[in-house]
C-alpha cells in the first residue's frame, strides 16, 4: 500500500500548516491528502507540490485498516507512524514536514525560499552572460526570458531559493532542491547560478554547505546528487572541490534548442561520506570569511 499526501502536514520550525490535523480522521486524511485503501493502491505517483510527502507501506491488513478508522488526530498519527506508514525521508512522525522551504542561514549567504519580492533584484543579477554559459536556457537575456524562469520556479515542484548576500540582504544568486525521492531518501542540488561578483568569495561553498546540512541532518537522506553539462569545467572542479563522487556521463542525454547534444556529468554524495564533506567545507567557508570579513547575517 502506498499513501500520498498532496499537501504539507508541518511547517518551519514544527508549527502546523493545518492545525486541524489534530481531530483528522482517516476518512478525511484520504480525502484530503489522497490516501489509498488497501484494496485500491495508486497505479502511480501523483503530482503535487515541492512539499509532498511520500508515505509507503505494503502489509497492512483490513483489521488494522478498520482499527486505524476508529482512531483521529494524535492518536490517528501516532498508530501510523507504529505501522512504519512515516514519510520515509526526514520526517520522523506525520507530524513532521518534509521541508525543502525552509529559510537557510549563513554568515556568507543566506538561502530563502524564493518569493515575488526576489523578482527585480535578482533579475540584475542574472543579467551577465558568462552566468549561462552552459545552462540550456538563458533566463537573463531579457525581461520576459526571465519572468518566464522565475514564474516557473514559483510555481513549480522543486525546492527554489534566492541565494542573498548575508551582509547587504541582496540576491547574488539562486539554488534548488530538485527531484524528491522520499521513498529512496535522495534528492538532488541544481539549477545553481550566482551573479560573477560574487564567483570565488565562498558564496556558493556555504550554499552547498547549508543545503547538504539541511538534507543530511534535518532531511535523513542518505544520498544527494549534483548534474552539470560534461563540458563544464568550472561546475566539474566545483564539485570535486566539495569533494562529490564522480559517478559518469549520461552520454546525449539532453537535446538543447541550439540543436547541441548535452551529455550530463553526474556526482554524489552518500551519507556515510558526509562527515568528512562538511569538515572540508566548513574549513573553506571559514578560510572565505577571514579573507573577506562580513558582518552578522541577518
């Protein structure tokens, strides 16, 4: 059996995004977050949100199902979670969220959910050129192009931040939290890009250090990955420099509007390898700051 829920169940910091939860029944938890019954599992995934949760569990009996019926709230949640029906990444209760929005601080950046007051200030810094060398769009080529991006990641199913320069609060820069797979506790890193001011001050190190923080201790994944076009070195070097594991080229794997084929470099990091990941770059995030002192983040 496998439970889907369409819609966040907590909220930054633990407050509840519907505290109504508290009296839900099971009745209303599949009508509202489109749980299946037993008899009748989903032939596959529905779509939903960056925040959808992803419950799975293959042995429940009707006996437990018409015991589960009776129960509502706490109470409801807590006998799920006895069955092993949690979200099978980063949520340790029903109660808990799997947050991909949550607001990241460092003293270099900061990392916040990308919103509408991101739009103007951002698309400035996303006019250089050299920025989109190897993306296979080009949102700062114009207005509309990036209205066009922009909208697409407000709207989208991915985790998308405005990177902020910690010092002044402006947007240098975005990352993302891409293809969540709560079932297999991975998810990926990507659509990263910073305005060149900002290229070599540590920027983009404490941004990958908040975010593999954010998924290994707060979201229990046990592996994040990062894609980048094979022919770009600045990426490649980037990433090795974490360290991430080079894994392989999907040869061909993209066909971009130019016409040109783009074959993908794939890299990783495992939970077992992260310990020894977050010591390197908390030291180059240190070794950043003392050469270019900021002041507290706010």
């Amino acid at each position: 059996m496998m439970l889907f829920a369409g819609d966040r169940v907590g909220g930054p910091g633990g407050r509840r995004v519907y505290p109504e939860l508290d009296s839900l029944s099971l009745a209303e938890l599949e009508t509202r977050f489109r749980v299946s019954l037993p008899e009748n599992p989903p032939t596959k995934v529905p779509s939903g949100p960056a925040h959808r949760v992803t419950l799975m569990h293959k042995n429940v009996t009707k006996a437990q199902w018409r015991t589960l019926e009776r129960l509502s709230g706490e109470q409801l949640l807590d006998e799920l979670q006895k069955l092993r029906m949690g979200p099978l990444l980063g949520c340790r209760t029903l109660t808990q969220m799997y947050e991909l929005g949550r607001r990241l601080i460092g003293e270099i950046v900061v990392l916040e959910p990308l919103a509408p007051a991101h739009r103007d200030e951002l698309f400035a810094a996303a006019r250089p050129t050299e920025i989109w060398r190897w993306w296979p769009i080009n949102p700062g080529r114009d207005r509309s192009s990036f209205d066009a991006w922009f909208d697409a990641a407000l709207q989208g199913t991915d985790g998308h931040f405005a990177t902020l320069d910690s010092a002044s609060g402006r947007p240098i820069g975005s990352t993302s939290f891409c293809t969540p797979r709560p079932e297999h506790r991975g998810i990926e890193i990507g659509w990263t890009w910073l305005t060149p001011s900002a290229w070599r001050t540590g920027a983009n190190a404490e941004a990958k250090l908040l975010q593999l923080r954010h998924a290994f201790d707060e979201l229990d994944c046990i592996r994040v990955e990062f894609e980048t076009d094979e022919l770009n070195d600045r990426s490649r070097r980037a990433l090795e420099a974490l360290p991430a594991r080079f894994e392989g080229v999907l040869r061909d794997s993209k066909l971009l509007s130019d016409g040109r084929r783009r074959s993908c470099a794939y890299y990783s990091i495992l939970d077992h390898e992260w310990p020894s990941v977050r010591e390197a770059l908390s030291e180059r995030v240190a070794a950043a700051r003392a050469r270019a002192p900021r002041s507290t983040p706010h």
